[in-house]
C-alpha cells in the first residue's frame, strides 16, 4: 500500500483568492494548524511578488518545527525568484524550492513568445541552479494538461536529469477529465520508474468544471505519490481540489485506491474553521466533509435509518473528520422515529403509540410555523399539552425551567455600542442591558449576565436564506462551556434577533443536559 503526500498550498494558491489576504499572524496561525493536521508540505506563498509575502514564508519557515512538514514557497523558473525562496524557506528544517513553467502551446507561444526548445532550456538551467541552494527541488509543468504530451514527457525527463526531486503535473485551467488525466499519469509513471524511480511524481488540479478532487484521485490511481490541496478547496478562480475531500476520498476507499494518508484527520473540522473564519470565506453548508450540513439530516427516510444504524446512511463518522456528532435536524420532513428519538433523549420514554400520535400531530403544527424545531421548542409542547402525562427530568415534583426570549433593544455607534435583553425562565423575567465591542458582543455579554454562566464564544456566523424584504438570516454560533462544545442556529427576518435566539439554544442544550446528568435536579441560574 503507497503512502499519498499531501502538499498543502492553502497560503499560497488558497491566498489568491480575492479579499483573502492574510497579514503575518494569520499566516502564522494556519501554518500550525497545518502542522497538526500532519500535511506532509506547506507551500507557504510567493516570496518574489512582495516583501511582505517573503517575511511571511521566513516566519512560517521558522514556526514549524523539526517534525513538521516541509516548507517551500513558488519561484519562476529564473535567478531572482529562485533566490528569493531560498532565502526565505533556508529556516525551515525541512526547506524545498518549488518552480513553475509552462509547457502548453499556448503558454509557450502566446505568454513566453519563445520556442519550446528554448523554454525547455530554460528551465533545465533553473533546476540546476536551485540544486546548488538545496537538495529537494520541485519542478511544475505549468498548464500540463493541454500540453502535447511527447514534449510535456520532453521536459520531465530533461528536469529530472537535471536534478529535480518532484516532478508535478499540474491541470492549471482545470480542464483535464479524470479518464483522461489518469491515463496521462499512467503513462509518465511508467515512463518516471524506468528513467529515476526516487522521482515523486505529483499533481495540482484546478477545480473549473468541478473535476479537482476527480482527477486528483484518479492520478493517485495511476501512480501519482503526492497531491496538491487547499482546505476547503479555496484557491484562484473556482479553486483547488479540496484537501478534506481527497483525504477522506482515499480512507474510505483505502484498498481500491491501495494507498493512505499520514493526515491527522480529526483535525479536518478544526482547519476548515479556522481557515474559513481568518480568510472570510464561508464553506458552503453542503459542501462534502466540511460543510455545516456534512453530517445533517433532515429527511425522515434517512433519519429513520441512521437511528436504526449509523452505517445505513454514513460513509464517514463525523467524530473520525473532528465533528462532534451528526445532527438530526427536525423539521415537518422528519420522520416519526427522529422525533421520538429526540422526546427520548429529553427525558420522555414510555411514551404510548396513541399519545405519540398526538405530540406527533402537534409537533408538525409547530414544524409548519418554526420551519426548524429545537429540543427546548420540544419542551414547551410537552410541558403545554402533555406534561400531565409525564415526568419529564422531574424530581420532587419540579421540572428544569429553560430560558425564552422575550425582547431586546440594541443600539450600535462608535463609542459605546450597547444591548438591552429580557429573558423569561419560567415564572420569572430577566433584564440585563450592557455594552461590548459591537451589538452582538454586547447583546451576548447580557445574555451571559442573566444565565450566570462561563461561556465562551468560538464561532459565530451570519447567513441570508432567503430573497425580498422578509429575508431569513440564519445565525450558527459555536459555544465552549466546562471543556465541551455546544453548536445551535436560529432563523428568523431579524439577524440581530436569530444571533440571540442561537445563543439562547445552546443555553438551553447545556440546561437539558446538566438537568439530565443530575437526574432531575435543574440547573438553578436565576
């Protein structure tokens, strides 16, 4: 079985997406993160473009340790460029200098305006000078995929006698087809083992008509060794092949593939949301692995079956990707089994088909209305119409309150931006007004006055649903109490007030669940 090198280009390639520029920290931050993801490189950026870029691979550089990945950055296949990523990458433990140059037509003739035989020359004399500076040189036949293959074999065997360690292929316009890029690699594979079989042989695939992480995989099939990626599959135009996506693509199919990864991958979740969260580029909620809905299910048909057995409707588990757990959304498409699944996990077993029927027939009323029903929404509808018939979370007589939103002012300026919210719990209202760094910052520092708990906010995110002057905004929030993470959403036409109902979710979750875990005896708050 072959082990797949992940070369990670998510501050390089991923950087130049536009308004995703990162300053030093940023960089710093994600280059560690990578680090623990266990990336075999990280290509850390461009160092010839701008002084800025080139401190920025030097501290990256210093940042990884002895046991981390190789760091490397991009040059031109000339001097300057070539110097400048020495320069740079020379702090590193482990350093490599990466070139690129084209080999298609239309690069040759129409961007370089020289012969082949003269772009062929030139870049066999820049690998012979990177190999005076470092002993690991990757070489990249930009735009490979349309390059006539029998002068694209030309050049990889012309670099490889020259030096070169790495030889990639990139499809740099995304225009290669999995049948047919695999078949490529194939035969440079056949060809690479006869002429130097230390060579690695590698690929970097663009993601223009959604084929990225396809012929990724299908290089990896056809001999490919190493792979190039982004988190979250970022990068110029339609992006790269998705680093989350590739990994898991070869550990659940580990024997068709005959290869592995040494990727840490219950890190995955954790890189995405860092990456996302310092570029300022939203995942997609469906987008395989590590979208908000990866691990979500709505429709009754598959939460029917994932209660009966998880493997029934899950390739992956979501704890091996860094998830917590799947997530049973409930709406009016859940089944009757995801709603009883969820009465049972507040508390309310026992519960008689003809009773069932009834808390069923309520709950799709309030399914029509709400759109998406929370465990706390559950409660209400239990203590409201049924709480005769049950003991829910119930000792000596007395239920666990939960918190309901009742109303909130919040006002925003540049000097002292402020919230004002009121809480019901149970027979009692709260009022908290206070100040914070903006609106929501200052409308969750109340809420936390009010609950009295300690609770830190990891992640907070705002999304419009819907077109026209009555657009739903969704707000996910992630919290961190006592070491566990809690994750809620809200939607409603007001964003301010879905951010607080989010909130209020997941202190609700914390309440069910301390309530549960002393058997009856509610959280006390206030």
């Amino acid at each position: 079985m072959k082990r797949i090198l992940i070369f990670d280009t998510t501050l390089r390639d991923g950087e130049q997406v536009p308004g995703a520029k990162l300053d030093l920290p940023r960089k710093i931050k994600i280059a560690k993160q990578l680090e623990a993801l266990n990336v075999d490189y990280i290509e850390a950026g461009f160092p010839a473009s701008s002084k800025g870029d080139f401190d920025a691979v030097k501290n990256v550089a210093l940042a990884i340790g002895e046991n981390g990945p190789v760091v490397t950055a991009l040059a031109r296949a000339n001097k300057n460029d070539i110097d400048a990523v020495y320069n740079s990458v020379k702090y590193a433990k482990k350093p490599m200098i990466h070139m690129v140059l084209g080999t298609s037509d239309i690069h040759v003739e129409k961007k370089f305006a020289k012969s082949k035989e003269e772009i062929l020359n030139l870049g066999v004399e820049a690998v012979k000078y990177a190999k005076t500076l470092l002993p690991d040189v990757q070489y990249s036949t930009e735009d490979a995929s349309r390059s006539d293959f029998e002068y694209l074999w030309q050049t990889v065997e012309a670099v490889v006698k020259a030096g070169a360690t790495i030889v990639n292929i990139p499809d740099t316009v995304g225009y290669a087809v999995p049948e047919e890029f695999g078949e490529m690699i194939r035969k440079i594979h056949d060809r690479l083992m006869n002429l130097n079989d230390k060579v690695i042989l590698s690929v970097h695939c663009h993601n223009d008509t959604g084929l990225a992480v396809a012929n990724t995989l299908a290089a990896i099939k056809n001999g490919a060794t190493k792979v190039e990626c982004t988190v979250n599959g970022i990068g110029e135009r339609a992006g790269n092949a998705a680093l989350e996506e590739v990994v898991m693509g070869i550990k659940v199919r580990q024997n068709y593939y005959d290869a592995y990864t040494c990727v840490n991958t219950r890190e995955i979740k954790k890189t995405s949301r860092l990456v996302s969260n310092l570029m300022g580029l939203d995942v997609q909620v469906n987008k395989a692995i590590t979208g908000d809905n990866a691990f979500a299910h709505s429709s009754g048909i598959h939460q029917d079956g994932l209660l009966k057995s998880r493997d029934v409707y899950e390739i992956i588990r979501p704890e091996d990707v860094g998830v917590e757990d799947m997530e049973l959304v409930l709406t009016a498409r859940s089944g009757r089994h995801a709603v009883r699944n969820a009465l049972e996990k507040m508390g309310f077993d026992s519960i008689s088909d003809e009773t069932f029927a009834r808390i069923h027939e309520k709950f799709l009323e309030l399914a029509d209305k709400k759109k998406e029903v929370y465990y706390h929404d559950l409660y209400y509808l239990m203590e409201k119409d049924f709480i005769q018939e049950f003991h829910l979370l119930q000792e000596n007589g007395k239920t666990v309150d939960l918190y309901e939103f009742v109303d909130f002012q919040v006002i925003s300026n540049n000097i002292y931006p402020s919230a004002t919210v009121t809480l019901k719990k149970g027979k009692d209202t709260f009022t908290e007004s206070t100040v914070g760094d903006g609106p929501i910052d200052a409308m969750y520092t109340a809420l936390k006055k009010i609950v009295g708990m300690d609770l830190l906010l990891t992640e907070y995110k705002i999304n419009s649903i819907s077109q026209g002057k009555e657009a739903l905004g969704r707000a996910s929030i992630r919290v961190q109490h006592e070491g566990k993470s809690y994750t809620a959403r809200a939607v409603d036409t007001d964003i301010i007030k879905a951010s607080a109902v989010a909130y209020i979710n997941v202190i609700n979750k914390i309440l069910l669940e301390q309530a549960q875990l002393s058997n009856g005896n509610g959280h006390n708050g206030h």
